[in-house]
C-alpha cells in the first residue's frame, strides 16, 4: 500500500492497494475468522460470520435501519468519528425479506471492506468525520464507480463473499468436468452457466460472481 492525492478531497492523502494486496487481506481476514468460528472453512461463508465480523471491528451494527434517498436506493452506511470505532448502519427490508438474501450479504461485506480499509483514516487529524452511505449502484467495484472508497470496499465485499482460493477451485472444477480452458468468452452461454454456478455455490447475486470472474481473468473478452 501507498498514500497518493486525494482527488476526491475527502483526504490530502489517501490509501492506493494493489489487487494482490486486496485479495491477500480479505482472505487472510476471513479464513482466519472462520477457522477461529467454526474450526474449518465454510463455503458458502455464513451471513453471520459477516454480522460478527462488523460487531468485532466496528462500534456497534444496526441491521433494522431506516435508510432512505429519493433517487437511489441505499443499502448501507457506515459513520466514520475521529479516533473510535464506526458505526454501521444495514437497511432494515434486507434483513427482513429473506429474497433479498444476495444483497443483505453483498451489503454487510461492502460494510466491513469499509471497516476494514478505511478505519484507521479517520484516526488522522485531517480526517473529516461523516458518512459513508453505499448506494446499491455502487456496491460492486465495476467501471462506472469513480468513489475510491467505494471501489475499494467493492472489491473487498467481492473477495470476501468469493475469497481467490476457494473461487479458483470452483472455476477450476467446473473447466476440468467441460474439457476446456482457463477462461470463457464473455456474454457466452459457458459464461452465463459459470456465474450461476458461482452464484449458487457463494449465495451472491450473478452480477456479483460475473464481476468476480472478470476481475480474476476467468472471462475474456
């Protein structure tokens, strides 16, 4: 990790990760956690170990807020305050409609890669204290999403819920038993069953595991 400008203005400086760098701490993070838990590793890995996980390293979580914006939908936020702990905030209908099971998990690993990341930056004197409310368009770390911190959290939810090892061996299962090679073609039949079989495997929506396979060069273009 390095400290570059903050463009955003948020910081005078700000955290730069290399991938490798991400996907190392997110799975030393949660397999760590689980093996503590639950003596092993538990793939899908468990809602619950994500609601701890937040109860450890943050000061509280709420998993009943009322979170509300006119023009996008808001899943998540969490309060940043010089020198403690944040607080975490999840809409309450995630964890009441039990359909929304996909982006309650999304949700709660988009949280912690907050957490995560991003606490230690408000023990600075220059940290301005505030927000960070997560809109669901920005959850996941795709091209379109310019908040550094959101991108960084987004990829952390993405390799938290799919750690690299675990996710490689399920792609790799899955080429081994179709006899082809180490990455498919994007948008292409083999693609769309790949992320299904990934979606059902990690409970994560498809759009999740499509991004995931794509950051991790399964899909080609």
């Amino acid at each position: 990790m390095k400290m570059i400008p903050d463009r955003t203005g948020r910081f005078r400086e700000r955290p730069y990760y290399e991938l490798a760098e991400l996907e190392e701490r997110s799975e030393q993070a949660i397999t760590v956690f689980l093996r503590e838990r639950y003596g092993f590793d538990r793939i899908p890995i468990p809602t619950e170990a994500f609601t701890m996980l937040i109860e450890r390293d943050a000061a509280d979580l709420d998993l009943s807020a009322t979170l509300s914006d006119k023009e996008h939908d808001v899943f998540g936020v969490t309060y940043f305050l010089q020198g403690k702990k944040p607080h975490v905030r999840i809409l309450r209908e995630l964890w009441e409609q039990s359909w929304r099971l996909n982006r309650l998990r999304t949700t709660l690993a988009h949280e912690y890669g907050h957490v995560l990341l991003h606490t230690w930056l408000y023990d600075r004197p220059d940290a301005p204290p505030g927000p960070q409310t997560c809109y669901w368009r920005t959850m996941l770390p795709t091209a379109g999403v310019v908040d550094w911190m959101e991108w960084q959290a987004g990829y952390l939810s993405g390799a938290l819920l799919m750690p690299q090892t675990f996710i490689g061996r399920a792609v790799n299962a899955y080429f081994r038993s179709r006899e082809i090679s180490r990455s498919v073609v994007r948008d292409s039949r083999e693609a769309a069953e790949l992320a299904q079989r990934i979606s059902l495997i990690f409970e994560v929506s498809t759009e999740a595991a499509t991004v995931r396979l794509s950051q991790l060069g399964f899909l080609s273009d």
